[in-house]
C-alpha cells in the first residue's frame, strides 16, 4: 500500500487535474498527522478549513463532506500518515487530500535566526507563502536550522512552519502578535489547565529572551521541540516544559474523520 494518496474531491487525482492547483497560490489548507486512522483536534482542523474558505471564497463546505474525503483517502493509503487537506476554487469550491508518510519532526534542540516578517493573513493557513522557505532556507545558510519571525513591533511571533512557545519556569508563555494559531497549539491551550499548568499570553521581544527558561517550536508534527536559541540570545534547556506540552497534547483524544 502506497503512503502517497492524492485524491480530489473524494477520486484518485489526475494529472489534468492537479496542474491548475500546482500553478495556483490562491488556496488554503490543513496539515495533520493520522495514527491508527485517527487524529488529535479534529474539530480544529474543521473549523480551520471554515474560517478559512468563508474568508477567501465567501463560501465553506459541510464538515461532513470534507470528513468523508479524509476518509476516502485514508481506506485506499496507510493507517499511520501526514495528511493535508487543501481547498481551491477554480470555479467551484474543491478538495485535494493527500497523504505522505507519517513524521514527528525533527529531534532537536534547535537554533533559530530571527528576521524581521510579518506574513499576509497570518491567521490563515494559505498556499504560495514563498518567503517563508527563503528565510528557512537562509537560516540553514548561516549555519542555523530554522528562522522565528519578529514584526515590525519587535515583537516575536511565529517561526517559518511552527508556532513558538516560552517558559517562565512556571506558565507556558504565548505569543502576542499576529500569528497563525496551530492546530496543535490550540490542543495543547485547551488541555494545559487539566493538567495544572497556567499559561498566558503576551508580547516577548528579543530582549526578553534572556530572562525566560526556556522555548520550544511545535507544528502538526509535534507539541514541542526544544530551542536552544534565537538570533543573539540562547536559551536554556527546558525538559519539564517540553514533557508538560507533550502530556498537554496526548490528553487530547484521538478522532476518527
């Protein structure tokens, strides 16, 4: 069995079909990792999709369609998968499900230039965001693995495919600026207070690095992977941090579509 699947509105995909999409950047889109055909956040991912394609197209499929593609797509790949599900409008609303083998990210620590870029939409996950590989892609150029992005404020927001996240030694930290709020980090926000850890939300520049105990960048892949440090400032390691926003995250159960 193939862990690649492309199907689109439910049907294996042509390559007539596809084409439109691969030269299009006006799409969005929901990337999610499925264990035993079963996924975390599902309402999140849903919910995602909605927001996203009433604000782009002024229209939204039923919850009950995209969830039966998921599904159809899933019987004909792999139990275990990256999945990610993509919305266009070429003239009617349509739907690209695709599915890669399964990852958990990389293992990290992780060092993280900082640059100064504040993407359109940030609350949406859309396509033909080329800025973010080009920074990636000069962060690993200046011998770092990543980049974090600070606005125009100064303040941090998010990093190329991942949100950030800080410790105080006490409460999770989040960022305030205009961000694009991940699926994972609305489980691991909805499930922290059930395992007795505060969180907040505030601004965090460079300069407050130093006097927090701790970051960590997480994603679909992942709820957190330590970060040793961003730009000039290092930053400490944080293992009970790290454990609490992965414990956060398996509290949350698994969904089948």
């Amino acid at each position: 069995m193939s862990p690649h699947v492309a199907q689109l509105n439910g049907r294996t995909a042509t390559a007539e079909q596809l084409a439109p999409l691969a030269f299009a950047g006006f799409a969005h889109f929901t990337a999610m990792q499925v264990r035993d055909g079963q996924v975390r956040g599902l309402d999140l991912h849903l919910g995602r999709l909605r927001a996203a394609s009433l604000e782009l197209f002024g229209d939204a499929l039923p919850d009950d369609r995209i969830r039966s593609y998921v599904r159809e797509a899933l019987r004909s790949g792999p139990a275990d998968a990256s999945l990610t599900v993509t919305i266009h409008l070429p003239g009617d609303l349509e739907v690209l499900v695709r599915t890669r083998p399964p990852s958990s990210g990389p293992a990290g620590p992780l060092a993280l230039t900082a640059v100064e870029h504040e993407r359109a939409l940030p609350a949406f996950k859309h396509t033909g965001e080329m800025a973010k590989t080009y920074y990636r892609r000069q962060a690993i150029g200046e011998g770092f693995d990543d980049a974090a992005f600070v606005d125009r404020r100064g303040r941090l927001s998010e990093a190329t495919i991942w949100n950030l996240a800080f410790w105080d030694g006490d409460t999770v930290v989040w960022p305030d600026a205009g961000l694009l709020r991940g699926t994972t980090m609305g489980i691991v926000q909805r499930r922290l207070e059930g395992i007795g850890v505060p969180q907040r939300v505030q601004e965090v520049t460079l300069a407050d690095l130093p006097g927090l105990a701790g970051a960590v960048v997480m994603n679909s892949w992942t709820a957190g992977i330590a970060v040793r440090r961003i730009g000039p400032a290092a930053l400490p390691d944080a293992p009970s941090f790290v454990a609490a926003l992965h414990q956060a995250y398996e509290t949350e159960p698994l969904t089948r579509p």
